[in-house]
C-alpha cells in the first residue's frame, strides 16, 4: 500500500497463528459439541474438524463455549466518529435521514487518510471485542476534502487495509461507486464530492485494488454501486460486469422518499426495477430493503441473495422496519451490519431485530423460524450464514474450507450462569448488555484475550486524538 500511515503502533497480523485450536464446546453446523479440535491451513482456514478427542500439546485451550466469528456485513467507518453527534433536533423539528445526511458530510470535511485510519483502527477493535471477526467495508470516501483525487486514487482504501491489519480483522473491502445526486442523474451534490467517481475511474480504482490485494488471505474484494439513485442504470449495467464473481453491495429502499422518488422516475418501486432488470442472485447483498410489498418481499427471499439488515442505524435514522417474518417465511436469508456505528453490538442488532418485529406483530419468538425452536440460535446462525454469504466466503461455520474465525463466550460470567447449548445463545442475545465474548480468534490468531485486545490502548489513543483534531 501507499501511504506513511499512522506511527507503528503494533500490527495484528504479527500475532502467531496457531495451527490447532481447542474448544470445550462449540457450535457446529450439526449441533453443540464437546471437546473440538480445530485444526489449520496457513492461510487461517479450518483444514479438519473433530469432536470428543483430548486435547493436544501442541494445541491452544480456549476455555468456554465458541461460537462462529459473526460477520458485520455493511459499515461505513468514518461514521463512527459522529455517532451520537447529530441526536439535537432541528428548528423545524422534521429530522428524519436525509437531515442526518446533511450534519454527517459536513462531519466529512476534518477526516484525511491518517484520521480515517485511526477512526478505522478503533471501530474495528470494539468490533472484534464484541464478537464481529469480519468487516464489509462500503466504502465511499475516495477523495481529498477538496474532492481531489489523490496522487494514489486507492489512498483511503489503503488506509482501511491498513486499520484491518492493525486490528486483526478480516475485511471485505467494497468500494463504492458514486455517480449521481439522485434518480434524475444529476450531478453529484458539494457534499458528495468526495465519493464521485465515473465509470473510468471506478474501473481503474478497482484494478489497483486487485493487482494490491488480490491474493491476500485477509482481504476479499467486492463491489458496491452506492444505490439506485446514485448509479443510473448503464453506469449500474457496468459496475456488475466488473465484479466479476464477487460479491455486489448496495443500498435499497432504505427510506419512503427514496421510494416515491424511484417510481416517480421510474413507474416502478426499487427491489422490483432491480429484480426486472438484473439476475440478482446469491452473490448480491441488498442493504436495509427496508419498504418493500409483500411480492417485493417473497421475490427478494426466491433470489437467494441476501438482505443486509442494520437495525439499530435504521432505528437511529427513523428508516422503518424491514419485513423479516415474512422474508424469513419466504426462506430468505439475511445477515447484519453496524452501518453507522450508533452501536457496535452484535447483540443488539440481532435484540433489535427481533424486538422490532415483536412490536409490530405483538407476539414473541418471532424470528425462530419454527415451533419449539430457539430464538437466539435462530438469530446467530442466520446472521452468520447469511453473512458469510455476502462477504463471499466459500463455506460457513465451523466447517472445512471457511475461515477459522470464533468467539468464545465468556464462562464465568454470571449472565451465563447455568446455561448449556441453547439457552446459552438466547442468554447471549437476550440477557443484558454487558459484554459476553472472553476470546476472538481471526485467522487462526487469537486477537483478543480476556476480553481485551492487545492495541486497545494505542488505538483508543489515536482515536481521541483525532476527534479532537477534527472537532
């Protein structure tokens, strides 16, 4: 990568990986089992898997129960520095996105490479303490403040390379196309000068991205055309050639205006014009999908791609709530992202999400897809198959040929006190907001320990440093 960077503060990737790893008990794709050797590749992939044998010399012991590494599949890291920034209501007291919109681009002007890598640095470490060991990066933020391009186009991107290294994180890294301020094709607002690329630009920033890290074990890259309204078609016709067999991100039919406008220049509302249009399938990730009717709902689930919910962002921004007892009934599938960071919880994404729709159907136990099925297990393997999914990993869970990604949740804590199996996930999901995840494994490297991570300081340092800088 180009780029000095921020001072050397300590890399995650110099953490040994270890090539056996023991787990007490563990959740595999056929149910709970004790006693689990996991064995590696050197590339941080599970090469064997194995139940009720003794623990190795040559192994690492993670006391607890481990779970799959949960994927956060939508983020957009420079957020986190104003989260809590923009809860003041307006003289006209009408807030809605579009007005959080406006405070969060002129939040964008005091954030450079370097405060990009350190607001980056730290989201990844609370993620990666939380239980998140992959970040889909929906990044947008190419340019300069003045909307130069800089002298390497792939800078910024870089530096969130950089920031996943330091963290230790696997990151999927979407860059995002940007074309146009709304469905008219207009140009790209003042404020959107710093993500507007053409189809040229895109192109050769997806080149350079692929010739940097095409064959990195810690990396996978994707696309992101930003969203209808910013993508006009040929441009969005373009953007899915060039992703070739990865996978393809973007935002739809997130707010009701975003709606109206999309069928006010189109006759037809967004899922279904993208639906008609294009071979959405198992490769694409439709972020929030939030206003959808009820065939938009059940032909998005036939797809097979997924639907990337973020249901504390969409909370915070007054989106609305996406119909996911209906699309789980469809057989869809999704998976969860942190968004705007307002929270970097797995636990609460997945409480909210299924709150939201006890709420609106007054009933419990919504989401466990099916009678005397547990709700929490329901939730985490959804959100972790459906993640992996998008991310465009091969395999799932703790299986052959996927990441050798885990948590392991904490046994002493007395919020787990007496729970196996089960009832551990929906004490995980449902039972207070402390946290509960004692170790993180990425890779085969155990990038946190006792519930800490070894540059949580460093990081925690330059992070405050920054916000002061740009406040």
């Amino acid at each position: 990568a180009s780029a000095a960077g921020l001072p050397n503060r300590g890399d995650a990737t110099a953490i040994p990986r270890m090539r056996n790893l023991y787990l007490d008990a563990a959740l595999l794709p056929d149910g709970w089992a004790e006693r689990v050797l996991l064995r590696c590749d050197a590339r941080g992939r599970i090469a064997s898997v194995t139940s009720d044998v003794p623990c190795p010399t040559d192994a690492e012991r993670l006391a607890g129960v481990a779970l799959p590494g949960i994927p956060n599949l939508h983020s957009h890291a420079h957020q986190r520095a104003i989260a809590g920034l923009a809860e003041r209501a307006g003289p006209d007291a009408a807030d809605c996105f579009w007005t959080w919109r406006d405070a969060m681009y002129r939040a964008l002007a005091g954030i450079g490479p370097d405060e990009l890598e350190a607001i980056a640095t730290q989201l990844y470490v609370e993620m990666l303490r939380a239980g998140y060991t992959t970040v889909a990066e929906f990044h947008y933020l190419h340019h300069d403040h003045d909307g130069r391009r800089f002298a390497d186009p792939a800078e910024m991107s870089h530096r969130l390379v950089a920031a996943a290294r330091r963290a230790g994180i696997r990151l999927v890294l979407l860059p995002v196309l940007y074309a146009a301020s709304g469905f008219d094709g207009g140009p790209p607002l003042a404020g959107q000068r710093r993500f507007a690329l053409d189809a040229d630009g895109y192109a050769g920033l997806l080149q350079a991205l692929r010739q940097a890290y095409g064959d990195a074990a810690d990396v996978t890259l994707g696309v992101a055309p930003h969203s209808l309204r910013a993508v006009p078609p040929p441009l969005l016709q373009e953007a899915v050639a060039l992703a070739g067999e990865a996978p393809i991100h973007l935002h739809i039919a997130e707010q009701v205006r975003e709606v109206e406008e999309c069928r006010a220049h189109t006759g037809v509302r967004p899922v279904a014009w993208l639906l008609d249009r294009f071979a959405v399938g198992p490769r694409w990730c439709l972020v929030h999908a939030t206003h959808m009717e009820a065939a938009e709902t059940v032909a998005l689930a036939e797809t097979g791609a997924v639907a990337g919910l973020c249901p504390t962002t969409e909370a915070n921004l007054g989106d609305g709530i996406f119909p996911a007892a209906s699309f789980r009934a469809a057989g869809g599938r999704f998976g969860i992202g942190s968004d705007s960071h307002i929270s970097v919880s797995p636990v609460e994404e997945l409480r909210w999400l299924e709150y939201a729709q006890r709420l609106v159907l007054r009933r419990r136990a919504v989401l466990a897809n099916g009678p005397d099925r547990p709700t929490g297990r329901s939730l985490v393997e959804a959100a972790i198959a459906g993640g992996a999914q998008a991310c465009g990993f091969a395999a799932s869970g703790l299986v052959p040929g996927a990441p050798a990604d885990l948590l392991v949740l904490d046994p002493a804590d007395p919020l787990l006190a007496g729970r196996r199996g089960d009832a551990l996930l929906d004490a995980f999901v449902f039972a207070g907001n402390r946290p509960l995840v004692r170790q993180v494994v990425v890779g085969g490297r155990v990038v946190v320990r006792d519930g800490h991570h070894p540059n949580e300081s460093a990081a925690a340092a330059d992070f405050m440093a920054t916000l002061a800088r740009i406040a």
